[in-house]
C-alpha cells in the first residue's frame, strides 16, 4: 500500500476502536522491518496537513490544514464509505477478532479509490525489531508499506 492508503487503513481501523472493546495499532512492514506509528497527525480531531507558504520577508513558514477532498482519508471520512464500512463490513463480532478486523479494513481500502497522502512522515514510529523510537520519519509518498497485523495492548 502507498501513504495514502496506509493513512486510511489507520483511519479505519481508529474508527473500529471507538466502537469495540480492544484498541488495536496497526503494525506494518517498511524495508524490512516491523514498525508501528502513526501515519497523520491530528489537532483535537481533526487530520492535519502542512502546507508551506513564504511570508513577506522571505522566509519560508508552514501552517497547519484539514483534510481535504484531494486526500484519501478525506473521501473516506466524508463520503459514504466509512457508513458502507460499518454496515456491510463491521460488526460487534468482527471487531474483537484482529485477524478477522484486519482483513476487513485491507479488502475495504483495496477497493477505495486512491487519493493523495496528507504528509509523507510518519509519526511516533517505533521498530519493533530494533526497538528504536523516532518522533517522525519522511518517505516517499510512492513507497509500498505493507501491513502485516494488529496489536493490543489487551492481548
């Protein structure tokens, strides 16, 4: 999956924990390593994007922006998709089963229609083979990151 579609899978899968019982994080596979982080970055509730901008003395500053219908999580959130989600693929049942909530979630961003990534930084990282934490790491947009499982701290 590229950016976009990771931040949606996280979007997701956020969304099933407000309705379940288990908060889950997502693990996922970047050149060969396990990681969990976080693939957007919020203000309250809302998913942010910087955009850069100069000011009038030249130097460059950037400020922060909600999602908005060019990004991936902005058609999911704000479009029928997620209401589809909860009532054709979600249910009580499926949401306490990882493998099952996993599976769900990946089949369901397949068949979204891809859209732009908010940021190409992952946050909050941390490599579950090395044990490393990074407050953020920068990508290429068009890298390919697989997901490969969910974790809880219940389980």
């Amino acid at each position: 999956m590229n950016m976009a579609q990771m931040e949606t899978f996280q979007y997701v899968l956020q969304h099933a924990n407000e309705l379940g019982n288990k908060k889950y994080q997502l693990v996922f596979l970047y050149k060969g390593d396990l990681y969990t982080g976080n693939f957007y970055k919020t203000i309250g509730a809302d998913i942010q994007w910087l955009q850069s901008y100069t000011k009038e003395n030249g130097f460059i500053a950037y400020i922060d922006h909600s999602v908005n219908t060019c990004h991936m999580v902005y058609q999911v959130e704000y479009g029928n998709a997620l209401d589809t989600f909860d009532k054709v693929y979600l249910g009580l049942s499926n949401i306490n089963r990882s493998e099952v909530l996993f599976t769900l979630i990946k089949n369901f961003i397949s068949e979204q229609p891809v859209g732009d990534s908010t940021s190409n930084y992952i946050y909050d990282l941390k490599s579950l083979t090395t044990g490393i934490k990074l407050d953020f790491i920068e990508i290429n947009s068009n890298d390919q990151l697989s997901p490969v499982s969910l974790f809880s701290n219940e389980s």
